[in-house]
C-alpha cells in the first residue's frame, strides 16, 4: 500500500501476510540482504516520538508489538503490528506512538 501523491516522496507499506511473522533474525537478514545498514530498537508502551524527518530513506520492520504512525502533512495514519514494514523516504514528516504491549523493531537505512 502506497500513501502520498508524489510518487518521489510516497510512504509504502507492506503487511505481513501468511502464518506466523517473521522473526527478527530472518527480517535483518533480508535487511541486510537489500543493502541496509540494519539495527534493532525496542521502546516500552505509549512512548510518543514527536514529528521528525530525516535526510534519508529510512525502513521499518515491526517485529512485536505495535506501532502507530502518523503522517500529518498528508493527514494519515498507519498501524504497524509484527511482521508489517513501511519505508519512509527522505524528507517525509511523521510521528509515532509505540502501542499498548510496547514495540521491538527493526530500522535500517541506505
């Protein structure tokens, strides 16, 4: 699923389909695999990061729990749950909200 309407600057996200999600070593393998330099993050329930943007692309794997991201110039949101992956490119502004049970994920950028 793509959001935006520059096809420069669209936000993708790709849900986990099939049985049970990947786990974190199978996801920084293929990470690593697609060229990205690859670390895992972790962050404890309803923890709010304010809106940000980077000068790179940036790739998101969640691999437990949940993610909330909001992209406010494009007025979306988007909830990331174990095995979802979004890929931000550079310049987009975005916030999140960790969920409920917390969040493991995996980032990595080119």
């Amino acid at each position: 699923m793509a959001v935006g309407t520059s096809s420069t600057s669209q936000v993708r996200v790709t849900r986990w389909r099939g049985g049970q999600h990947p786990t974190l070593e199978k996801i920084t393998r293929q990470m690593k695999e697609e060229g990205f330099r690859a670390y895992v993050w972790t962050n404890s329930p309803n923890f709010r990061y304010p809106v940000r943007s980077h000068g790179y692309h940036k790739t998101l794997y969640c691999v437990q729990g949940s993610l909330e991201i909001t992209l406010p110039k494009m007025k979306q949101k988007v909830m990331l749950r174990s095995g979802d992956r979004v890929d931000l490119p550079r310049g987009v502004h975005y916030s999140a909200i960790v969920g409920p049970s917390g969040v493991q994920c995996v980032e990595g950028s080119v």
